[in-house]
C-alpha cells in the first residue's frame, strides 16, 4: 500500500511541477510582452543606465535584480534605492 501511494505522490508531484511550469511560461512571456517597447541586453535583462537606473523608455526605471547591475544584495538594495531618487527626480521635472 506506502509504495502505490508513493508512486502516485511522485506521479501527483510531476504533475503539479508541469502545470506550475506551463504558468510560469505563460507568466513570464506576459511579462516580456508587457515590457516590450524596453530594450533588452543579451542576458535578457532590460538595458539600464548605470547612474539614473532608467531604461530605454524614459518613464521606465529599473532597480534591484531587475537591473543586473548589482553582484550583491547590498548592491541590489542601493541600485533600488538610487532608482527611487531618479524616479523622484524625474516626477519633479514633469510637474
């Protein structure tokens, strides 16, 4: 009786692990779409300015790991938090 259910938990397991895999792909691809007037680099991260962290759209700024700019997560904090200024900075220029 434990290996019949075991087999049908490793099978139930397999299962659950596809369908989460086909909604992240079809997450993922909505994603990209939604992002598509940014520019991407070649590891598929949007290209960002290194000093203002803002993206090919003017309106678009990126920070943190969505970056790829920062190799730590003190790095990935700070670029997050030096977005957030040009952000400010930018709404200010706006209005």
């Amino acid at each position: 009786m434990e290996l019949v259910f075991s087999v049908y938990l490793t099978d139930f397991s397999n299962r659950v692990l596809f369908l989460l895999l086909i909604y992240l792909l079809f997450t993922l691809i909505t994603v990209r779409e939604a992002m598509a007037p940014i520019k991407f680099n070649k590891w598929g991260l949007p290209e960002v300015d290194p000093e203002t962290m803002q993206t090919s759209e003017p309106w678009v700024f990126a920070g943190g790991d969505i970056g790829g700019l920062a190799n730590t997560t003190v790095e990935s904090v700070n670029d997050g938090k030096q977005a957030s200024w040009y952000m400010h900075r930018y709404i200010q220029v706006i209005f």
